[in-house]
C-alpha cells in the first residue's frame, strides 16, 4: 500500500480544477468531508469503486446527521474475495445504485467542503476516474491526508505510513465495529478531530497552513528514507 500511494501522491493535487482561496485560507474548523471508498483491488487504472462513505465534521464536532453512503454497481462481477472483504450480501447489492447516480450524489453533498480521508490520494485517484467515467464536471476539492497529518505529529508511529488502526490505538481513539466504508470514515473522522485539536493548539489554524506543514513533512520524510 505505501508504495502504491507514494506513486500517486504526487500527482493527486493536480486531478481537479483549481480550488477556491476562500477554503484554503478558512480555518480548520470549517465544513469539511471525511471519506473513504471500497474498491475491487488497489490498481487505480483498473479496478472498479465499489462504495463510497463520507461524513462532515464542524466547529470541532462529528455531524453524523450529515452523511453520506452508496454501495455501486460495479462493472464487473464482484470475485468472492471482494465478497468477502467488503461484506458484499446478496441484500447489499441489491441496494447497489448505478455509478453516474451515486457520484453525483456524492459531489452535491461535497459540495466545496475539503476532503480527508486515511490515505487520501489514493481516494483521490480511484474517484477522479469514476467522476470521470461517469461523465461528472470535474471539482477540484482540497485533500487532506489524514495518515500523514497524524504521522506529523506522532512520528513515533513510523517510519512507515501507520494503518488506520495503529493511529486510532496510539491517540486513544477506542476501536470501533468497521465493517463498510462508511464505518471507516466515521473512524477517520474522530482521528481527524482529535488531530485537529493539537495543529490548533500549535498555531495552524487554516488549511492552507496545515497543507504547507503536511507538504514539508512529507518531502523530508521521502528525504529521510
């Protein structure tokens, strides 16, 4: 997994049209949208979006009022280990909704928000090719990468990129029952708020700030090896 987001990290910024100022230079406790997606396998070129969850935090605060959850139709038939893996019931995929729908749905409850997600540009490259296969107008949100922000500041985590559970673990975030993207996100989220809580308490206060600082670290650790 690390080497496969070191590749597209550096890219993931350029995959959508320009952000506006007005989000970069907000401070940290404005709207924004943690997500994370189920895919078919980690190829970003090839496998298909299987599901997308998202969920907004504000003013310091998780809105799981305001959320969002859509299992896709997938291109191809699931293999049972993507069954398997992504608890994939017969009643689940009935559910499943066409792609173009889900995403469109998607972007309207993004709306301008940031995005964060554990591993962000690899959320970011699966979703810039279903936005556009499905023939969506690209947006170009902000991407936060919430492993490497809690790497920053705990880097006792690594050297290596931390999974979602180490970092929850070692920021006393208690476990909690993952079992769909949705689920995951919610679990990013409060690791994002607690995160948040100490950039705050550092002196950054804006997500243009918090970008810089992410951006810095994450050249001196490829630097470092």
């Amino acid at each position: 997994m690390t080497g496969l987001i070191d590749r597209v990290e550096d890219v993931a910024d350029r995959l959508w049209l320009q952000s506006p100022h007005a989000v970069l230079d907000a401070g940290l406790d404005q709207r924004m949208v943690v997500v994370d997606v189920e895919t078919t396998g980690l190829d970003v070129r090839r496998d298909d979006l299987l599901a997308i969850g998202a969920v907004s935090i504000e003013a310091g605060s998780l809105k799981l009022a305001d959320s969002y959850s859509d299992l896709l139709v997938p291109d191809q038939t699931p293999t049972p280990h993507n069954l398997l893996v992504h608890r994939l019931t017969p009643q689940r995929l009935r559910n499943a909704v066409l792609p173009s729908h889900a995403l469109a749905d998607f972007l309207t409850f993004v709306d301008a928000a940031p995005l964060l997600a554990y591993h962000a540009p690899f959320d970011a490259a699966v979703l810039r090719r279903a936005v556009i296969k499905a023939e969506h107008r690209l947006i170009r949100p902000v991407w936060l990468d919430v492993a490497e922000w809690a790497l920053m500041l705990a880097p006792e985590l690594g050297p290596r990129m931390p999974s979602l559970d180490d970092a929850l673990a070692h920021f006393g975030i208690p476990g909690l029952d993952r079992h769909d993207a949705l689920a995951d996100a919610t679990a990013t989220a409060w690791l994002a708020l607690k995160l948040q809580v100490l950039t705050v308490n550092s002196g950054t206060r804006d997500i243009r700030s918090l970008r810089r600082r992410l951006r810095r670290h994450r050249t001196l650790r490829r630097w470092r090896g």
